[in-house]
C-alpha cells in the first residue's frame, strides 16, 4: 500500500469513528446523561465538547496528511496550463 | 431617540459600509464572467473562508437555530455542531478535486461539471431545475426572517410584509449593483461582524442566567430534557446532519470551491472553517437558545424564531439592540446576495446559454445576470410573504431536494468511475423527485428525513445502471481519472 493510500485509509478511519460515536449521541445512546458533570458542565455537554475537538482535529489532519500529494499535483496542471 | 429612530440609524451606517465595500468591488469587477461569478478564481483564504461561512450562515442561524436550540436542547446543538465540522471536511474532500477541475476546464456552475464529465446537456438542465427549486424557499426564509426581525423589533408598527419587502428591495439592489466580487468582500464584513453579535449576545445571556454552572443548574431543574437529549427522532436527527453536511453540494457553496486562487488556501479555508463554523457558529446559539429558556419560558413553538429579537429588546439598550438587528440583517443578506447571484447563474447559463448554444458577450451576459437577479427576487418575495412555516424546517427540506439530487452524479465523478450518464440521470432524478415526494406528498415516511430518502432511491438506481454498464469510460471520462488520481 502506497503511503498516500495509508494516510487516506487512517483519515478515513478517524472521521468514520467521530462520525459514529457522534451519531450515538443523536441516538440517545451515548453522552446524554447530566451526571457526571464535569468542570460544572452536564455530561452530554463535556460529550459534545470533546466531539467537536475530535472534528476539528480531523479536519487539520486530514489537510496536514493529503494535502502535498493533491499540492503536488495542482502546481504541475496549473505548470501545464500556463505553458499552453 | 426611539428604538425606530435607532434601527434606521444603524441600517443607515451598515448600508454605507455596504455600499462602499460593493462600490470598490463593483470597480474592480470586470466584465468577465468568472469575475462575476466566481471573483476571478482569486480568493485568498480569508476572503474565501469568511465569503463561505457567511453564506453557509443565515437567518437560519441567526434566528432559526436559537429557537432550535430553546425547544430541543443539546439534540439540536449536536447535530448542529455535527454538521457543522462535517461540510469543512466536505469542503477538502471534494473540494480539491472540483477546484482542479474548475481550473482545468474552466467551470462555473454544478451543471457545467457534470454536463461536460457525462456529455449530456439535458443533465446540466435537470440539475439547474433542482437548484433553483432547492434555492427559492432557502432565498424566501431570508426575506421572512428580514420580515421577523423587523416586526418583532418595531413591537408591530412595521408590519412583517413590509419589512419583507424592505429587506427585498435593499438586497436585490446591493445585488444588482455589483457581482461576486463585491459579495465576497462584504460577505467577510458581515461574517465577522454577525459571528461577532453572536458571541456578544450569548456571554451576555450566560451573565443574566447566573453563570455557566448556574444556568446548567437551572435548565436541570426546568427541563432536563433539553440536556438529556430528549426524544427528538434520530431518523430527522441523522437527516438533518446529512442536509447541511453535504451543504457544500448546494450550487451557492459548491461555486466556492472553485475561487481559490491557488490549491493551499483550500486547505488553509477548510481548517479555518471547521473551527469558525463548528465552534463560533454553533456554541452560542446553543447558549442563547438555552437562557432563553430561562430568561422567557413558554414560548410558544412559532415565536421561537423570534427569540433573538425578543432578547435584544429586552435586555440591550437601543442602540445596542439595533447593532443585533443589523447583525441579522448581515446574516441574511451574506447568504441571500449569493443564493440570488447564483440562482441567476443557473438560469442563464444552464437553461438558457447552454441548451441553445448562445453565444453572449462576457459583458451582456453579466447584464442578463442583473436582470434575471431583479425577476428571481420578485417570485421569492412571493413565497415569503405566505410565511409557509418556521425557518428551520423549510429550508432543510427545501435543501435535501438539491443535495441528495446532486450528490449521485459527483461520486461518478469523483470517486466511483464506472457510472454512466444513463445512472446519473436516473439517480439525480429519482433522488430529486423522492425527497420532494417525501417532503409535500408523503412527509417524511417512518420519521425519516427527505435528504435520506433521497439518498437512498438515488443510491439504488445509481449502483444499479453504473453495474449494468458495459461500456467503458470514454475519453473525458479516462482523462479526468487522471487528473484527480492524486497518488505518484
């Protein structure tokens, strides 16, 4: 597997994870209680805190591990576009 | 002087900024039609980013999700803060891969892309019709929520009609002043300076509930339901994050992701994004709609929309309270001016220039523009002033019929290579005509949102004519494949 296909494969794998374990919280499964609270926070309120770190944190990795591979490839079209 | 005398104080001074900001965009807009619609394929990633989360954010948010928030809680805010990290991420994915082929093959419009990768006009014209039929109620719930403001803000001595068409006829003129060069300069003025009222309006409500902790307390003794989760259904749960989620499918956002002027600002734009959008965005609303329940309770279910209008009344000093309005007002013009632009843009270029091979001067083609902008804005006024509904409902439902239409097609292009355009007519058409079914006809069958449907009927017919297919790819298609395979 090329190291492009195995930073995708991890990016991939972290998003499909934050994106189930955010949708049990709209499932009513996971992070809806009040207790315990946390820095005075409800439960389900630290729950969707962390989320959004997670998905936050998704997006810088996934620019930070794809993006000279699809960088590369931009300069040499637009290379191409300028020389016709 | 009167909260009246205040409000047209600040619209005043907000318009001028306007006014000055599109006047200098207006100057430096040429008579090019990717100047006008896509500002010359130039953005830095500031611009970019403030242009796409001002046009992402709307009454909807400004309004709409207050009230959300005041009637579901922690339900609303999740999926909300869901999908709003979700379209950043959309924005990459995708993103890259349009905006190499907007450079490539100098693209404007949704259509454009997929009629020229399937090589079918009839295809493009399908997918004009769904975005402007996806747009229309977006574009109205813009105009009720200038109407809302208005009304709740003057205590009725402007009347909700009349503040519509207030709103109408200040927007469609900024509009037709100037194109998107302008947009996206003061889409960035009025992302940060409603972002800004946001984030004012929700320390404030914290202070009046007694603190984070305090308010927490107090909503656990009033109605724990809305940090418990409570029974919102996960069918419209889920529907609703895949609607804005996939947000950047609508032809208003998809048009950004071909202005960078250069492939590290997408990136740079989606980081920026996921923090702007899923965090400034989502947080305060969430904590407004939540002291509101303290600060006003039992609302009923159709004031909610009113809530940030009835907060700033209240609470704020005049002048201050007017600062709100016009934050509102910011919201919803940073959206509506590109819904509008880019409804035009579907009309003319894709059901009108393209199908009947027009050929059109850059610089009449943009007059055209104007025109259609004036004529669109007049049929949305229209449904705006039937007031259909809340704000939240109509235009998520109205979205899905454009997202789960559009999102077929793509994945043929961008990742699933064996479709044809015979699968990519019938899943945009089966998709389209499914979520409008399961919105008007139907509504929402077994608690599932429209979007899903959608996905799932167009997912269907999409697998089963791309496996059915036994020709292979033709030449467009063997050269775009080359083009976005990103590995050396």
């Amino acid at each position: 597997m090329s190291s492009y296909k195995k930073k995708r494969l991890l990016v991939t794998v972290l998003i499909l994870c934050w994106m189930v374990l955010f949708s049990l919280q709209g499932l009513g499964t996971l992070g809806v209680t009040i207790k315990p609270k946390i820095i005075g926070m409800p439960f389900s309120v630290f729950y969707l805190v962390c989320m959004g770190i997670w998905g936050v944190l998704n997006a810088y990795l996934s620019v930070k591990l794809l993006s000279p591979a699809f960088y590369k490839k931009a300069s040499r079209v637009i290379e191409q576009l300028e020389n016709n | 002087m009167s909260a009246l005398g205040w409000l047209i104080a600040v619209i005043a001074i907000y318009i001028l900024i306007l006014i000055a900001i599109g006047y200098i965009g207006f100057k430096s807009t040429e008579a090019t039609v990717e100047d006008y619609y896509l500002g010359g394929r130039s953005l830095g990633w500031i611009v970019l980013t403030g242009t796409t989360i001002a046009t992402y954010a709307s009454m909807w948010t400004f309004l709409g999700a207050v009230g959300g928030n005041y009637r579901l809680g922690i339900a609303f805010v999740s999926m909300m803060m869901f999908w709003n990290i979700l379209w950043p991420l959309m924005f990459w994915f995708l993103g890259t891969k349009v905006w190499l082929l907007g450079k490539k093959y100098n693209y404007i419009t949704y259509s454009e892309l997929v009629n020229d990768y399937y090589g079918s006009k009839v295809l493009g014209i399908i997918a004009a019709i769904f975005g402007i039929l996806a747009l229309l109620p977006y574009i109205a719930v813009q105009l009720m929520g200038g109407g809302i403001v208005i009304e709740t803000f003057t205590h009725g001595s402007i009347s909700f009609a009349a503040g519509v068409i207030i709103t109408f006829v200040f927007m469609v003129l900024f509009i037709s002043l100037a194109g998107l060069k302008s947009v996206v300069w003061t889409d960035t003025f009025q992302g940060i300076f409603f972002l800004s009222v946001m984030c004012g309006l929700a320390i404030f409500a914290v202070k009046l509930a007694g603190g984070f902790g305090q308010m927490f307390d107090k909503i656990e003794k009033i109605k724990p339901v809305l940090i418990t989760h409570g029974k919102f259904g996960f069918g419209l749960w889920i529907g609703f994050v895949f609607t804005w989620g996939m947000a950047i499918l609508l032809p208003h956002m998809f048009q950004r992701l071909m202005m960078a002027k250069d492939p590290r600002i997408i990136g740079k734009t989606t980081i920026a994004s996921s923090i702007l959008s899923g965090w400034v965005q989502s947080v305060p609303v969430f904590i407004l709609g939540l002291a509101c329940v303290i600060l006003f309770p039992g609302i009923s279910r159709k004031a909610t929309d009113s809530l940030t209008v009835m907060f700033s009344t209240k609470y704020l000093s005049p002048p201050l309270a007017a600062i709100v309005i016009g934050g509102a007002f910011a919201a919803g013009t940073s959206t509506l001016n590109s819904q509008l632009l880019t409804a035009s843009s579907l009309f003319l270029r894709d059901l009108i220039v393209s199908p009947f091979n027009l050929k059109l001067s850059p610089g009449k083609e943009t007059f055209y523009g104007r025109i259609i902008v004036l004529l669109l804005g007049f049929l949305v006024i229209t449904i705006a002033l039937s007031r259909p509904g809340l704000i939240v409902p109509i235009s998520t439902a109205g979205t899905a019929i454009c997202i789960s239409s559009y999102f077929y097609p793509l994945i043929g292009i961008v990742i699933w290579r064996r479709a044809d355009k015979l699968a990519a007519y019938a899943s945009m058409l089966a998709a389209g005509i499914t979520s409008i079914l399961t919105w008007l006809v139907w509504k929402f069958p077994f608690g599932i949102y429209n979007v899903l449907w959608g996905f799932i009927v167009g997912g269907i017919f999409f697998f089963a004519f791309s496996l059915i297919n036994t020709k292979g790819l033709t030449e467009k298609q063997r050269e775009v494949a080359s083009l976005l395979s990103f590995e050396d």
